[in-house]
C-alpha cells in the first residue's frame, strides 16, 4: 500500500525537525569544546550523530514506501548559553517538543490506518523516552553540582565515555543490521 500525502508530508517534516535537533546539539558539542569541556562535547557530538541516525531512518523509511524526500531549510541555533544547566534545560525542552512531534505522527498513522508507519513510528516513541530520561539525569547531577569544579570534572569525565551505537553507521546507510 502506498503511502499517503498527509503521512508523507509529515514524515519530510519529522526529518527537517531531527536535522535542526542535529543542529542544535552540534552547535552545543561547540560551546562545550570553547570551554574545554572535552567530555560534554563528545556527549553533544553523539547526540548530534543520533538524531543524523534519526532523519536518516525517517529518509530512508519513506524511500522504502515510494515517497519523495522533500529537504527544507535548516535554521541557525543558538550558539551561546549562560550555564551548563541551560544548555540541558534547552535540550530537555527540545527533546520534549520532540517527543510532541512524534506522538502526533502516531496519531496521524493511526487516523490514516497506515499500520507499517504506526510500526515504524513505535522505536521512536521508545527512542524518546529514554532520549529524556538520559537528559534529565545529567541535568539533575549539574544542578547537584553548582559551582564545585572538580565535580564538574569527574562528570566531563563520565560524559567522555558515551560512544555511538554500533548500529548507527548501517542505520544511516540503510543497510541490513542482522
Ligand atoms: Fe533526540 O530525538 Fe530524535 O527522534
């Protein structure tokens, strides 16, 4: 069954939104690095792979289902933040903004009963809990933190160790992962 207009445009919509999400994350992996903060940074460099992982699944989701990849304009971020705690404040709220956007595309498969994107759909709507769960805890350690800098250091150093799933590089290529 082919997909429909209103599902297709939704889906191009959803890619533009995990680009910006990209984006944003990569302009924070920039602040962090200014201030060689070397562990956040690399936590904001594989957040900016993941969600490339992200429009990628959508773009390559939608190529499978006989649409066209409409690719639209990628806004500025924001560049400069006045804490640490700001920069996940930001990202949680987009991160929950995110979320929005997904459920609303469930919502729309399911009013279209277009049940192979509803499927699809499903490892996002995973995918965003535990995205603001992992957020939420970093932001509760540097709010614990304050301004006690050999903990901020201890937590740079914990950041440091995130690494890009495996899956990634086959995902974004569209390639079989079993
Ligand atoms: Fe961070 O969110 Fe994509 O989907």
């Amino acid at each position: 069954m082919s997909i429909e207009k209103e599902m297709k445009d939704a889906i191009n919509d959803q890619i533009n939104f995990e680009m910006e999400s990209a984006y944003l994350y990569l302009s924070m992996a920039a602040f962090f690095e200014d201030e060689e903060l070397p562990g956040f940074a690399n936590w904001m460099k594989c957040q900016y792979m993941e969600e490339t992982m992200h429009a990628m699944k959508l773009f390559n989701f939608l190529i499978e289902r006989g649409g066209q990849i409409k690719l639209k304009t990628i806004s500025a971020p924001e560049g400069n933040w006045d804490s640490y705690s700001e920069v996940f404040e930001e990202t949680l709220k987009h991160e929950e903004f995110i979320t929005s956007k997904i459920n609303k595309l469930v919502t729309l498969s399911r009013k279209l009963e277009d049940y192979a994107s509803e499927s699809f759909l499903m490892w996002y709507v995973d995918e965003q809990v535990e995205e603001e769960d992992s957020v939420k805890k970093i932001l509760t350690k540097l709010n614990r933190i304050e301004s006690n800098a050999n903990a901020l250091y201890q937590l740079d150093s914990e950041l440091s160790s995130r690494a890009l799933s495996p899956l990634a590089v086959p995902t974004i290529m569209g390639q079989p992962t079993e």
